[in-house]
C-alpha cells in the first residue's frame, strides 16, 4: 500500500471517529434534556400531590373543629363521610344531622376550594394555588346487599342529595369552575356527582356487617389537574402581590 493510500485510509478513520464522538456527545446532550424534563414533570406531580394533601388536611381540620367525623385518603385524594352521619339505612333523604353535616361542609368547601380553582385574589389563599383542581365528585357508594338496580340507583340518588344540599347552603359552590380553558374561572364546573353501587367496595377486615357498614358511604374525590408552564407563570405572578395572612 502506498503511503498516499495509508494516509487517506487515516484521514477516513480519523474523520469516522470524530462523527462517531460527535454523536455520542448529542446521544449525551439529548439523554440528559430527557432526565432532566422528565426530573421536572416528576417534581411538578410531588407538588401536586402535597398541594391536594395540604387541602384535605385543612378541610379534615376544618370538619373536626366543628364536630363532623371524617376520614381522609391522601393517597387517592379522598375525603370521605361514612352513611350513619348523614342517612338512614336504605334512604336517600338526609337526615336532619346528616342537613347539619352537609353544611358544614359545605362552609369548608367554600372557604377552601376556591384556592385551587382560581380565586387567588383571597388572602387566605396565598402559598396554596400551585396545586389547581381539575374536577371534584361527590361519589355515592352502597354495600352489596340489595339488588344491583337498587344500589345502582340509592348510590346515584345520595351523591345527588349531598350535592344539592351543598348548593342550596353554599350557592357560590354550584359556581366554581376549573381553568381549563386557560383562564381562570372560564373552565368547566367543578363540582360533578357519580354513583358506584356497590363496585368500589373498600379494603376491609372487619366482619361482614361491620364491613358492609364502612361500605355505605359518600366519598369526595379530588382531582388535580398539571398545570403546562405558561399557565404556572400566570399563577406565579398573581401570588406575588397578595399581601400576608394576619
């Protein structure tokens, strides 16, 4: 081989290890953009969930100052009220304490919603707007005793009952709305009702009675939505200028 060959031969490799070096450092680039987006979105769900914790946990507060035993689910953004505090067994009217409890709640509900739903303009909402709400049901839910038809219907009926109370106490909460359509309070309704029979069962180890008992429930499902960075930027600075909390 002469040394005009031997020395194009080099220059190829040389050129081929320098493409190959150079696309590996891209390969690193772009493996690095993907970890740490992806770093992002993880802290940003975290965020979300401590925002809905911190909300259940001050409407818990909020119920049990005022004598209303409930039970809070951080987990799956779950607030939850067991059958006896608000109806008869089998019915779908509220009983006069079950009235009393709804209010209650209903008192709760519109002191603290509006933090997660848009309202920043609020005092009491400063620190508590990075978490946004996308949606709120009020779930009915029945043990398995009865017909499915039965307890599709009285599950249906006391989701619809508690929301109605809610209303008819607390009018400004039928009004919440979401952001979804980008600005504030021009979303979708918040508040929405669902029925589950007797198809959502809770994890239970207590007898058969004492289980079907924790069965029969309302539960109120806070969903949150993930707000795109724009969006987050506006909510940024429109906390920026509430004043401090006496």
């Amino acid at each position: 081989m002469s040394a005009h060959h031997a020395e194009q031969d080099e220059s190829y490799f040389v050129s081929m290890t320098d493409l190959m070096v150079g696309m590996l450092f891209v390969f690193i680039i772009l493996l690095m953009a993907f970890a740490l987006n992806l770093k992002e979105q993880e802290t940003k769900l975290t965020q979300l969930d401590h925002a809905r914790e911190e909300m259940l946990r001050d409407i818990e507060t909020a119920l049990k100052n005022k004598g209303i035993p409930v039970t809070v689910l951080p987990e799956s953004g779950v607030l939850r009220l067991p059958e006896q505090v608000l109806f008869d067994v089998n019915k779908a009217e509220l009983q006069p304490e079950g009235l009393i409890a709804i209010g209650k709640l209903g008192e709760a509900l519109d002191e603290i919603l509006p933090c997660y739903a848009g309202d920043l303009e609020k005092p009491t909402c400063k620190g508590k707007a990075f978490g946004r709400l996308e949606s709120v049901f009020v779930e009915g839910h029945t043990d398995d005793t009865g017909s499915p038809a039965r307890n599709w219907q009285l599950s249906y009926q006391r989701a619809r009952a508690v929301y109605i109370q809610l209303q008819e106490t607390w009018p400004n909460l039928g009004e919440i709305r979401n952001d979804k359509n980008g600005q504030m309070g021009a979303g979708e309704k918040l508040i929405g009702v669902s029925g589950y029979a007797d198809q959502r069962p809770i994890n239970c180890t207590e007898g058969k009675d004492e289980c079907r008992k924790l069965n029969r429930r309302i539960d109120m499902r806070f969903i949150m939505a993930v707000p795109n960075p724009q969006r987050q930027s506006q909510i940024d600075n429109a906390l920026d200028p509430l004043p401090d909390v006496p």
